[in-house]
C-alpha cells in the first residue's frame, strides 16, 4: 500500500527494506551548530534514517519534515524567536525598525519571517540588509550598511545572522559611535567575543534572545578539575591561546575575568577559574540535553531497569530515530517533548540585557525576562522599559495642529498641518475629527463649539416683525370690536356679514402664526407654521369668495350666468368645502410627514430650522391659496362694474393681487436663500398677506363706520345705485 507524501515516515527507509547502503554503525548523531551545515548533514543522515539532534541550528527550514524526516533539536525554531523579537518591539512600543540579515538558511529565513511578522504590526521596517555570505571574509558592503543605520530613524536595530558577521558591524558601530539599540538573536545574544569589544557602550544598547539558561549539574567542578589532571581537547584548546596566569587574583577579590585585563607580560593570560566563563554555557546544556534524550531513547528502546536491559544492542537506526521521537522527560525541571516536527514544545527564550553601566568594568549580560512558545512574555522590572523606550518617528516634535505623517511608504514621518475640522493636540498625535457640533481653530489645535444659529428674539429684524405682528393682533382686535358694534349696519352686510367675524379669526391666527418662526426651532413650532397657516388662510379667503359670491348673485340679471351664480350663493357652503379642501390636505401632512427642527451644520456654526417634512404638501398648500387668490382676484375684478357704494370688489381685486405678487416673489426668494433669514423671509410674507386683506378689504370699511356715517345706511346704498344705472340709460325698479 502506497503511503501518503504528505506523511513524513514515507520517507523513512522502512525496516524490512533491503537497502543497497549498510546498516550505519552510527546510530544517532549530535549537531551541528550553523543551521546550513546541520541541512547538509540531515539530507546525508536522512538516507540511512540517522537520528540527527542538533543543539544550536534554529532555522526554520529544518523543521519541514518531508526534507529532513530524521532531524531534531534541543533549541527552539527561529519560528518562535522571531515571534519572541516582535514581541518584544510591541511591549516596547517601537514603530520603527531595522532587519539585518544573512544570505544563508539562518539569516534568510529569519529575516523574512520577521517581515512577515512586522507587515501583520504597526511596525515600519525602515530598511532590510541581507548580507552576502562572504561578507565575513569581504565585508563587503560595511560602509555602506553603517550609513543607512547612521542615518536610519529606527529605534531598534535588528541583527539575525553569525556572531562572525555581528563582530565585524559592532565594531564599525563602536569606531562611528552610532549609539543605537540593537536586538540580538540566540547567536551572539552571549557572545563574550562581542561583549568584550572595547568601547562596546559606543555602539549603544543590547537587547537579545538565547535559549533558556540552565547549568550542566557538576560542570562548573568539572571544568575546574580539569587543571588538576590530564588536559583534554577543550583545556588544550584555550591554553593554547591563552597560558595560566602566575599571579593569580586573591580568592577573596571579585574575580575580574577580562582577557584584557588579565597580562603576564605583553601576553594576554587566562585565570583557570575563569574558564568556565569563556565556554559557551548555553551550547553546553543544548548538548546535554541532546545526549539525554538519546540516552533515554535507549532505555526505552533496550528496555533497560536500574541495572540490565532486556534486549540486546542489535538495532536499527531507524529503531532508535523512533524511540527518540516519542521522548517524554525532564531534566532539571525542563520537560523535554518534541513535536511533529522535531522541536522541543517547551523550551523558551531568556531576554538578556547588556548592563554596560559606568559602575561596571565589564559588560554583564543579565537575564531581564523570558518568553515562551505559546506566545507569553514576561519582563517583570519596567525600569527596562522606560530607559530603552525612544521617541520614535525620526525623534520628530510637530507642532500642535500638525500629525507625524509617513510618506511614500518611509518610516520616517513629515510634520503635516491637520485639515479643516481636524485637530492635533502636538508631539505628532493622529489629526482627528472634531465633533459635529464643534470645529477646529485656525490653528488645528483644539476644537470649539459651533454656534448655534437661528432667528434669535433679539436680532433687529425680528423684533421689527414682532412690532408688526403685535400691531396686527391690536388692529385686528379693534376691527372686530367695531364690526360686533355695527354689525346691524349695510356696511357690514355688504362685507359678508356674519363671515367678516370669521374672517378677522383668520387674520388674527395668521398674526399669532408669525411668532413660530422665531427662536428655537421645536417640534410644536414647527407644526404649527406654515400648515396651520396654509389653513387659516384658506378660510379667510372662502370668506371673501363667499362674499364676491354674494354680490355677483345680488347684482346679476343674466339669466344664464345668474341662475348658477345663485346656486353658489350659500357662504356657508362655500366656506366648508372651500376650506375644507385645504384642511384635507394639511391634516395628512401634519400626520404622516410633519415639519420637524432639524440642523444643518457649516465649518463655524450649526443653523437650526425647520424642514417641511413633505416638500410635496407644501407646493399643495402654497399652490391652492394661490389659485383661490386668483379666483377671487377674477370674481373682483368682475365685480368692479357692479354699483358697490363701499368698492367691496375693487379692494378685494387689490388685495389678492398683492397676495399673488408677494407669493410669486416669495418662492424664487425662498429657493435661493439660505440661512436663519430664511424662516424671517416666511413670516414677512404671511405679514404682508394679512395685512393685504386687512388693510385693503377690512379697514376701508371701518373709515366708513366711524367718520362716514352718512352713506351707512339703506337709502344711500339706494340712491347711489338709481345713479349708477340712470348713467347708463338703464331701467331702475326699487322697492
């Protein structure tokens, strides 16, 4: 049966396969340290299904199991490290960054992991540098790498590549004094070689990454013994560079393990007891745990007690590769588990910080926190914090009004004024907008409220139309206390009698309206305006109609035209379906789309008014007083040849043909305009309309009840009809 590709024991050399390739005798192996030897090694090893358990390679490429099915390692996958370095940006609030990498599988994939990571953050990455591979050799490209950093505006610069590569740009950094902040990753996080640079403290601040920090029991006392017996490989090997020093510090001194503070003469001499410190502690323990798991791989796979193994050493490779892949234990607490792809679950990163303070001689890497596969980091003393936090964005101070912006996809941001309705408080905050009911000052610094615009009581127009409103209430009032006076009078019959009562009504609602459109818009203010007016006005003018009405009936003698003349002569009739018609389309507006306050808002102000709820209903409104106008505008004209003593026809002609021309003007006005005037613009037009009625149909007829007298009665109205028919060589009969 065929295995799946995707399943990485298919491509396993299974047991029962008779390999051309003998069995290795060579069953597990451990390392290599760089990341593109332990890929060569693993595509080697993979063949004869040799177990493979590297302590230091962290590039994320091993991890793929259909490549390397036989690759392990006791240090985390650069996956979580560069995981760990954003975070670690994020919890400083850094926005801008630098990547250094490397063109081999460590760097590379590294590097672009990171920018992966950061394109997915509000991080800018201000440049990326990878360097050739032979650039340790060349250094190729330094000055040029020097003065973008010099340059660049980042505040953390990221280097992932060898400790080879790392020394060559750090002590270029010291020699410029760039002073940045550099992130180390797990390769020379530690490096006592670049630690110990001179005038490291030039270069700037050191953050980094390596994996947990734990002590090989017994290996301090190992290392020390060692120059009480025969010498090994990693004794001759510092010896050889460095011989024992003679004069030997004081036990009782702090012991000072610079190489360059230690001389014997012009050569550099090393204290035994510092030997430890000079051997990669970090890599000790990745071996160790290496060794370890192989070792528990055996027991497991000889079944092995406390003192025999059951089974014999005659094992596969591949026998072993899969015992090692499902070990489960701990040394010195540390659980250790692998995965599917071979990493370790567990094992975290210590965040170290190069403490090069004056106090201190020598640069001490300190562990300041910790962070873990699933995401948690931990930095317990904020003082880190604020000492490493820098102003970001080119350290650039905008002034208030103006935001830090990024242009053209550059880190580094540009002092851009905030627009209109947008403002800044400073130190280059994001412009924001103002509220709706506020703008910003002219300066784009704080925001003010608007001010609210309407047709204030107080505003000189408005108290000149309240004087007239107020004086047309008065004159109303007085018409109608002289109409109740001399309502037995003709003058008074002539002008409609009993509906000239029902007329002033109208009239003095119309005034009262007037005051609505004054103030602060409301919802009842609203309402009441212009569809209350629409009706009232309507019944004033029924009115007039019925009372044109009556004397066209009165005075015509065509038989024709007179018989359905008399038909409409009954006022109340009249008046109920004239008005009524006006009533029915009010009431619907006022229903369903009632005129309600509204605001429209500008840069500095917030204009309150009305909006007409239905622009519909209101031509309707506006358009069927104006035809009733025209209708009694036509009736009067009419009218005018008839022998009206009090001219009842001629004043009524005059006042809708003032109504018709006020409203006329009035809409185009309307339109166009805009602003508190607007509402002004309509109470002046239901003045002027009132006024049209009162002063031309209702006052003349007031003149003539209190200063002539003499032609209020029935035998004038007699006599001056005889007189008008007599010019005209007609025949009069009077009763």
């Amino acid at each position: 049966m065929l295995k799946s590709p995707s399943d990485p024991q298919s491509y396993l050399v299974p047991g029962s396969f008779q390999s051309a390739l003998p069995e290795p005798k060579t069953k597990a192996v451990i390392g290599e340290r760089y990341s593109e030897v332990s890929i060569a090694v693993a595509r080697v090893l993979a063949l004869s299904s040799v177990a493979q358990i590297s302590y230091a390679s962290t590039s994320e490429l091993l991890s793929r199991k259909l490549k390397f099915p036989t690759f392990l390692r006791t240090i985390p996958s650069d996956e979580y490290q560069t995981k760990a370095i954003a975070e670690l940006v994020k919890w400083f609030n850094w926005k801008t960054v630098v990547i250094v990498g490397s063109d081999d599988e460590y760097g590379k994939y590294g590097s672009d992991n990171l920018v992966n990571i950061f394109n997915e953050m509000d991080t800018c990455i201000d440049f990326i540098d990878i360097l050739p591979g032979d650039f340790s050799q060349t250094h190729s490209r330094l000055a040029e790498l020097v003065s973008n950093i010099n340059k660049s505006s980042a505040e953390a610069i990221i280097i992932f590549t060898k400790e080879s590569n790392v020394a060559i740009i750090i002590e270029a950094a010291i020699k410029h004094n760039l002073n940045k902040t550099w992130i180390a990753s797990d390769t020379w996080s530690a490096s006592t070689k670049i630690s110990t640079l001179p005038g490291i403290k030039m270069a700037g601040e050191v953050l980094g990454f390596i994996s947990k920090r734990y002590e090989v029991p017994g290996y301090k006392d190992y290392v020390n013994s060692m120059f009480n017996r025969t010498t090994n490989a990693i004794l001759e090997h510092f010896l050889t560079q460095y011989p024992p020093c003679s004069n030997q510090s004081d036990k009782n001194k702090e012991r000072d393990c610079s190489l360059t503070n230690s001389l014997q003469g012009s050569q550099q001499c090393l204290d035994p007891s510092c030997l430890v410190s000079y051997i990669d502690q970090d890599q000790t323990y990745n071996i160790y745990l290496a060794v370890q798991v192989i070792a528990e791989g055996l027991r497991h796979l000889l079944k092995c007690g406390s003192h025999q193994c059951e089974r014999s050493t005659n094992f596969t490779a591949l026998e072993l590769l899969k015992e090692i892949k499902k070990v489960n234990l701990s040394v010195n607490t540390t659980p250790i588990v692998f995965d599917p792809n071979g990493d370790p679950t567990s094992l975290g990163y210590d965040i170290v910080y190069w403490n090069m303070s004056e106090s201190k001689q020598l640069t001490q890497i300190q562990t300041i926190g910790e962070y873990w596969p699933n995401g948690k980091m931990k930095v317990p003393d904020d003082r880190f914090k604020n000492m490493m936090v820098m102003v970001h964005n080119c350290s650039k101070m905008c002034k208030p009004g103006q935001e830090l912006k990024r242009q053209r996809k550059q880190c580094c941001g540009d002092c851009v004024p905030c627009a209109d309705g947008e403002f800044s408080a400073g130190n280059g905050e994001e412009c924001k907008r103002c509220d709706p009911e506020k703008y910003s000052t002219p300066q784009r610094d704080r925001c003010l409220d608007k001010t609210a615009e309407y047709l204030e009581w107080s505003d000189p127009f408005v108290i000149f139309l309240s004087c007239l409103e107020v004086l047309g209430i008065i004159v109303t009032i007085v018409l109608a206390i002289l109409f109740t006076v001399y309502r037995n009078t003709p003058i008074v019959k002539a002008v409609g009698g009993y509906l000239c009562f029902l007329e002033l009504f109208s009239l003095l609602a119309c005034f009262c309206l007037t005051f609505s459109f004054a103030g602060v818009p409301t919802a009842a203010s609203c309402m009441v305006g212009l569809p209350l007016f629409g009706i009232v006005f309507s019944l004033c003018i029924s009115c007039i109609l019925a009372n044109l009405l009556q004397i066209l009936a009165g005075f015509s003698f065509n038989l024709t035209t007179g018989s359905w003349i008399k038909k409409l002569n009954q006022p109340v009739l009249v008046v109920t379906i004239v008005s009524g018609i006006q009533l029915a389309l009010c009431v619907p507006w006022m229903l369903f789309f009632p005129p309600y306050p509204t605001e429209s808002k500008s840069s500095k102000t917030v204009l309150k008014l009305c909006d007409k709820g239905s622009i519909g209903f209101f031509i309707a409104m506006l358009g069927y007083n104006a035809f009733l106008a025209l209708i009694c505008f036509l009736f009067a004209f009419k009218g005018k040849q008839l022998p009206d003593l009090y001219k009842n026809a001629s004043l009524v002609t005059v006042s809708m043909l003032l109504f018709l021309i006020v409203w006329i003007f009035f809409i185009p006005i309307y339109i166009e305009m805009f602003g508190k005037y607007k509402r002004a613009i309509e109470s002046t037009a239901i003045l002027i309309s009132s006024y049209s009625i009162l002063g031309c149909h209702l006052a003349p007829k007031c003149y003539i009840m209190v200063f002539r007298k003499k032609i209020n009665n029935e035998s004038a109205i007699t006599a001056y009809i005889r007189r008008h028919y007599e010019q005209r060589s007609m025949p009069v009969v009077t009763s």
